[in-house]
C-alpha cells in the first residue's frame, strides 16, 4: 500500500510538470494558431478520457460516445441562443443533459450482451444526428446553432481554462478509477459472469459509470461549443466516436491518463502532418496501423510507466 501510494504522488507530481509545460508552450511560441491547436487537444483528451473511464474499465465499448458530446454542446448552444442564459450555466446544464442521456440509455442497453451494446449506442449517436436534422426549426438543421457566446474571450486565457478543465477531469476520473468503484468497473471486465455470482449490482456499477462518462462527455461538447461558437448535426457523426477511440487505444486504453496523451499526440500529429499535402492522410493512417497492431498498450501509457518508475526510483 505505501508503494501504491508513492506511485500514485509521482504520477500527480508528473501531470502537474506536464500540465505546467503545455500551459507554457503557447508563450515560447508567439501566435494563435498553436493555442487553438492545443485548445482543441484539450477537449479531445476530455473526450477520450470520459470514453475510458467506461469503456475502457468496465470492456463495455461505446461507439456512440458522440451522442453525449452532441447533446451537451447543443444543450449549451440552445441554452445561450434561444433561450439567452449566460455562457456559464452551459457548462453544468450540458454535463447535466448528458447524464440523462446516458441514465435513459444506461437502462436498457446495458443489459445486452456481446456486441449489441455498441451497436444501440452507435444507433442511438446515428438516430440523433437525423432528429437534429428533422427538427431543424429548434436545432437549425444543417447549419446547427450559431453566435454562441464565447466563455472567456481571450484565446489563450480560454486554453488555459480547458487545459485546467482536462487536468480536473483526469485527476478525478483517476481517483475513482483506483477506488474501490474501479476495482469493481476491472473486475466486471476480466469475468462478469463471478462478479454476478459474487452479488455485486454489476448492471447498477456500468449504468453509473456511463453515466460518469456521458457527464465528461457533455462538459467537453460544451467546451467545444464555446471555442468553435457553433455547433452542428456532425458532432453526433460516427467519425467523431471513432476519432475518440482511436486517441484511447493510441495513448493506452483502460489507464485513464494515457488517452489525454493519445488525444495531445493524434491532434498535433495530424496538423504536422498538413505540411505533407495529399500524402497526409497516407501517412496518418500507416502510423495508426502501425501503432495499433505493434504497439497493443498503446504509446504514451508505457512511457508514463517508466516516467513513473524514474521518479520513483524503481520501487513499485
């Protein structure tokens, strides 16, 4: 337990340096297309994080976690727009909004076995798309909502509050993920049917943590809301679920702080690589096969590990 617990103060005392260097790295470099680079970094690993918590604990996967962040950035958009409430009251109200979803769907498709579960969360992403699309005189149709109030107008201020948004995030979901709750979230996952024999409410652990999860998801949809004043029908597309997943398995799934780097490492991977014109999108996805079939752990959690073990001086 005690070295549990050195562990655990050097993987805070890494995430504060690392935290402190990507909130310095707009400075070195003068302009504001990196901070929105970063910026937009920052939601995907809130993103990508929230999706893990679930997903990537309980082996239940979600392939319709666009559906959360939809529904928590058209709830900050109608919030501010139609009905004129101050930016601020978008944050709770869209994790809030997104909670309910995932409660409503929690019930229902939680119970499926197999495959089914990702398939009705993937039809559920997909049928919301098409209502916002339906009910375009609520949700402006193709063109979504647009002129939403920006939360802090100054770009950079506005990065380092996503930035201290993510930091929150991670921190918390890595507190319950080494809690008795995560205990139990890997215990459903490596055998649910002697979880289920030992009388533990599995169906009651996964409908909660998705509901953990969709809340993250929403506060992240808001987020990017507010960046992009703007949100459309696409943030529910399959491509953006997609995109989340990938981040997770690149930066290590179930391990909670290695999908924030999977995020980081995707998003700026992806405008290094604009510089290679057509190519790009070659190159990209050699490097995710590659990445995805020889590394199976993923990229940044292995390298946190031996950070970890460094600052720790070995001890475990």
């Amino acid at each position: 337990m005690a070295g549990f617990r050195r562990l655990d103060k050097a993987s805070g005392v890494t995430g504060v340096v690392l935290l402190a260097a990507l909130a310095g790295l707009p400075l070195a470099v003068p302009g504001n297309y990196l901070i929105g680079v970063l910026t937009v970094a920052a939601i995907y690993g809130i993103w990508a994080v929230s999706w893990d918590f679930m997903s990537g604990l309980t082996g239940r996967e979600n392939f319709g976690h666009s559906l959360f962040i939809g529904v928590g950035a058209y709830a900050a958009g109608f919030l501010n727009v139609q009905m004129g409430l101050g930016p601020w009251w978008s944050l709770p109200a869209a994790m809030l909004a997104a909670m309910t979803f995932g409660l409503l769907l929690g019930f229902p498709t939680l119970r499926l076995r197999g495959p089914y579960f990702a398939l009705a969360m993937l039809s559920a992403a997909v049928i919301m798309q098409r209502l916002m699309l339906i009910f375009w005189e609520y949700s402006g149709g193709e063109e979504g909502i647009q002129d939403i109030t920006p939360l802090i107008r100054n770009p950079l201020h506005y990065y380092w509050f996503v930035l201290g948004a993510l930091g929150v995030t991670t921190a918390l979901l890595s507190w319950l993920a080494r809690s008795r709750w995560g205990l139990i979230l890997r215990a459903i996952k490596g055998d649910e049917a002697t979880c289920l024999a030992a009388g533990l409410p599995i169906t009651a652990y996964k409908i909660m943590s998705l509901v953990i999860s969709a809340a993250f998801a929403g506060l992240g949809g808001a987020l990017y809301a507010h960046y992009q004043l703007q949100v459309s029908p696409q943030l529910f597309a399959v491509v953006t679920s997609i995109t989340v997943i990938t981040m997770v398995y690149v930066g290590g799934i179930g391990t909670i702080f290695g999908p924030v780097g999977g995020a980081l490492l995707l998003t700026l991977m992806t405008e290094g690589l604009r510089n290679f014109g057509e190519w790009r999108l070659m190159i990209y996805s050699l490097l995710l096969i590659f990445i995805l079939f020889f590394l199976p752990n993923g990229i940044v959690a292995p390298a946190w590990a031996r950070i970890r073990r460094a600052v720790t001086g070995g001890r475990r």
